[in-house]
C-alpha cells in the first residue's frame, strides 16, 4: 500500500467501522500530494488553503471514547501537530477539516477501501 510519513506529513485522517466496515485512511503532505486509499492525488492550491484554514481551527486533542458505546459507530482518528487523537463523535472543530479530507475519498481516483 502506497503511504508515507515523516516530517512533511500534514495530516492524517482515518475512518473506520460502521455496519459495513468500512476503513478509511487520508494522509496529506505539506506540498499537497495526498494518499487517499492507497491512491496519489494532488490538491490545488485553493484545496490546499481551505485545509490549512481548517486544520487551524482544531483545538480538540484528547481522545474521548463518548459515542462508542453502540454496536455500528465510526471511530474517527486524526493526526495532526504532533497529536493522534480519536473520537466516536466527531467534535464542532473536527467538523471543517473531516469535511475536506472525507471529500477526498470520493474523487475517481481514490478508491473506497472495505
């Protein structure tokens, strides 16, 4: 699987669970090449910018396990400035930054992984 880490990672962002099992992995670099599945893309600079903006609104770094108690949750993992946090539930100021990163995972050529 295609991947890569290392100081010049931005982010990481990974969904997994539900009914289906689905699993889901996003990691972005500072240039913008993102890894998407196991899939290379390339942000745009405009794509790159409106992450930037997001991310900086993530405040929330503790791992909370609230929302986990139901047979068929998501469990949501983000990685960034140095924290790896997870969560059931995805907190207010998640919101913007998982929203990008999710639509990353719908583009042709970043295949869903199950």
């Amino acid at each position: 699987m295609l991947a890569f880490t290392g100081p010049d990672v931005l982010v990481t962002y990974e969904r997994s669970g539900g009914f289906a099992g689905i699993r889901e992995r996003v990691t972005v670099d500072a240039a913008g090449t993102a890894v998407v599945n196991g899939a290379r893309l390339t942000l745009g600079d405009d794509e790159m910018r409106g992450l930037r903006d997001a991310l900086g609104r993530v405040v929330t770094t503790r791992s909370s396990a609230a929302g986990c108690d139901v047979a068929d949750h998501f469990t949501y993992t983000l990685t960034y400035r140095g924290h790896r946090t997870t969560r059931c539930r995805i907190p207010c100021d998640w919101r913007a930054a998982v929203e990008r990163l999710e639509a990353l995972t719908g583009r042709p050529e970043a295949p869903a992984r199950r």
